[in-house]
C-alpha cells in the first residue's frame, strides 16, 4: 500500500531506508565489495539519470515514448512506479510523489487507448470509472477520487503534456491532447452532454439560436477535423451526431 | 459459452462507415476485431453474405435489429476488401468480391496445427487423402478446414521440407516427413 504524503516526508524516508540497508549489507561483505558495488550503483544511476534528464520533454509529452522507457525499465530490472522501498528514481527525477505518479501514467495509459474513440475528450466521471476498474484489475488498493485525478493531472499540466481539465456545463471533462476545443465546440458539447451524446443540427440550432451554416460547421470540424463525432443516419431523425466524449462505456 | 459482442455493437453509430478518417480507421479496425473473433468462436470459415441457405450464421454479428441497425453491402464490401488487403482473408472463391475464406487463424499457424497432429498421430511417412485429413476417426483441430487452406497449409510445409503435396484423379493428399536427424 502505497502512502501519500509530501515529497519531503517520503524522501527522508527513502534516505533513511537506503542508509539501514547499505549497513546491513556491509555487515557481510567485505569493505572492498561494497564500495565497488555501491560505486557501480551510482555509475548506473547517474546514466539513467543523465538519459531521463535528457529525454526528459519527450518522456513528459508523449506517452508512448513514456510507456517504451517503461518497457525499458522493466526490461533491466528498474522498476520505476517501484515505492519508497526500492528507491524511487522518479520521484527524486521529477520532483513527484511515487503514487501519484503512478496515477499519473494510469491516466495518461486511459487517456491514450481511449482517445481513437472519444477524440482525446473523456468525462472526469467516465476516467474515474475506467481508473477504478484498472486498478481493482491490478489489485492496488485504495480508492481514487476525483481530487487525486485532479492533482495527478494538475502535474502533468505542469508537464505541458496537452493534459487539462475543464468545465463543460456542470461536468468537468479531461483533454488529453494539445488542441484545444473552440468555443463553439464546447457548446455542443455541452448539448450532448444533455443528450446522452447525440445531437442533430435542428437540436443544436435551437439550443444555440445558430445559423444552420454555423451548426454545420461545428459539427463537421467534429467529424472531419477532431474525430469528436460519429455520424449515423437515422430514418426518422436524419442525420445525427454522437460525441463518444460525453457517453458511458460498459465494456 | 456464448460469443458476447462488444458494446460498441449496440451502438448506431458503429453501423454507418465513418467519414472521419480517423474514426473510420478506429470502426475498421473495432469491425475487424469482432469478424475474427467471431469467426473463430464459432469456427466459421466463410463469410458469405446473404447466403442462399438460411440461417444465417453471421446474423448476429452483422446486425442489430435492437437498434435496427445492420451492415450495408457497400461498407461489408469495403471491409472485406480491407481484411483480404491486411492478408486477414482470400476472396473464396477466387474472381469474386463479395465472400471471403478467413484467416482467423493464419495459413502457417495451421501448417504447424497440420503438422503436429500428423506427427502426434503417428501419421508421419504416410499417404493421407485431403478428406482423411478434415474428416478424422478421432476429432482434430483440422475438421472440415476449407481445402483452400488446406493446401496452404501444406504448400508453406512443402517449403520446409516437411510435406509432398500428391495430386490424385479425385481430391488430392499428402506425404509429411518426419524431421532429419541433424
């Protein structure tokens, strides 16, 4: 179980721990060994270290290029989400806290595989609910609420990973890509959001007061420009609009 | 156990080909998923539409008349000719666009599926007959496999040396090779 504390608290932690640890380990080595084993520590600490600091934009901006450095890690025996037992590099790295950092690439991994869908929009309730199911999946405890999404995310807006949060209507919705909706996006997307996610232009143009050129356009900047919309031609209603980004998903 | 769809089958949507180009790509790929998988489940080779026998197999997946929804020809087509154009699938029989040999399992995974029974049935150095082949005393991973893969499978063996495709007068066999020693 992981504990959430300040980042000052856990690294005194850590320094603490790694102290008792090379004391026991010396204990039954000999004086030689040990200063060649921890100088070897450090060689290989420093060049992970030189090679985050250097990948340092590409591994905060992309999350495939995160996920591979992961891989990476994994690969060689580093863990990297490993807790203040393993000693973090990350979070001396990054300046963050191992838990939450970890929440912070389960959003990000989310986030990523959802956004073909929803075209890098998702609800904070739908993340939520997809952040829960992964976690209880991996059987890491403890409950996540939206503040901890919050606070992850606030980090990587720090980041400038394109992650933000923003209000559409009463519902707060996440973006994970660099664009940024347009306003008149934004307003239909908060007329889908009353809709269960489906529009038509005659809807959105009554809502809005629009011209039906307007409406168009919005709407086709979702299709063509976004990938924020799914068409569908229905017999009685015409032409409608789906916008995945503010629908549930039970799979 | 039964086949369960995905959810995104219950969904309009999901029936209409995209325009967007990126969600198009995104449906393709969701359709592709569920065609195999589908296949596979309930071991379907051939994907004809409308086939002139009713019932029809692939109904289910197709369609949904909860939403009274179902694939258009026009993108069915479109997605077969993306299954054949990724080698997910041969147009069967060959000259025609609209059905489809499938290869949810890929002619060189049935290969080794071939060989292995051969061998383990203590079948090697013998002649067996396409129909002993897909029509087994004992029931194998290989029963009622469409000739066409058969012979795929049995062309990708004969390269490696481990089969002789034998022609014969009606149907066809084969002679597999137990392995050199080295």
């Amino acid at each position: 179980m992981y504990r959430r504390g300040g980042a000052g608290i856990a690294a005194f932690d850590r320094h603490t721990q790694s102290t008792q640890s090379y004391s026991e380990l010396s204990s039954s080595l000999t004086a030689t060994q040990v200063a060649s084993l921890q100088s070897q520590l450090a060689t290989f600490r420093a060049s992970l270290s030189r090679f985050a600091s250097s990948h340092r934009s590409d591994i905060r901006r992309d999350p495939e290029f995160r996920r591979a450095f992961q891989q990476m890690c994994a690969a060689i025996g580093v863990d990297p989400l490993a807790g203040p037992r393993k000693g973090s590099w990350w979070a001396e790295l990054l300046g963050l806290g191992d838990w939450q950092y970890e929440l912070g690439v389960q959003v990000v991994g989310i986030c990523v595989s959802t956004r073909e869908r929803n075209g890098g929009i998702i609800e904070m309730r739908e993340l939520l609910r997809l952040l829960t199911k992964l976690r209880g999946l991996s059987g890491i405890d403890g409950a996540i609420t939206e503040d901890d999404v919050a606070r992850s995310i606030k980090i990587m807006e720090t980041l400038g990973a394109g992650y933000e949060i923003f209000q559409v209507g009463d519902k707060k919705m996440v973006r994970s890509v660099f664009k940024e909706l347009d306003n008149d996006q934004a307003v239909v997307l908060e007329i889908a959001q009353s809709t269960n996610g489906r529009v038509d232009e005659k809807g959105v143009q009554s809502k809005t007061g629009w011209t039906v050129e307007r409406v168009r356009v919005a709407l086709d900047n979702m299709v063509f420009r976004d990938g924020l919309c799914w068409v569908d031609e229905d017999e009685q209603l015409g032409t409608v609009y789906w916008v995945p980004a503010v629908m549930i998903w039970y799979d | 156990a039964g086949y369960v769809l995905p959810s995104i089958h219950a969904w309009p949507p999901f029936f209409y080909q995209q325009p967007g180009a990126a969600t198009q790509a995104t449906q393709a790929e969701q359709w592709t998923r569920l065609i195999l998988s589908y296949a596979r489940h309930h071991r379907l080779f051939h994907l004809h539409p409308h086939p002139v026998h009713p019932p029809d197999p692939w109904a289910d997946a197709l369609a949904n008349p909860r939403i009274k929804r179902s694939l258009k020809a026009p993108y069915l087509s479109s997605l077969l000719a993306s299954l054949v154009a990724q080698g997910l699938a041969v147009y069967d029989p060959p000259k025609q666009l609209h059905s489809v040999l499938l290869y949810w399992r890929l002619p060189s995974e049935w290969a080794e599926i071939l060989f292995d029974w051969a061998s383990s049935t203590a079948q090697l150095n013998t002649i067996l007959t396409f129909y002993e082949i897909t029509n087994p005393p004992v029931p194998s991973p290989l029963v009622d496999l469409p000739l066409p893969l058969l012979r795929s499978a049995i062309a990708i063996l004969a390269k490696s040396g481990r089969a002789q495709l034998i022609e014969g007068a009606d149907g066809g066999g084969v002679r597999f090779f137990s392995p050199k020693p080295s």
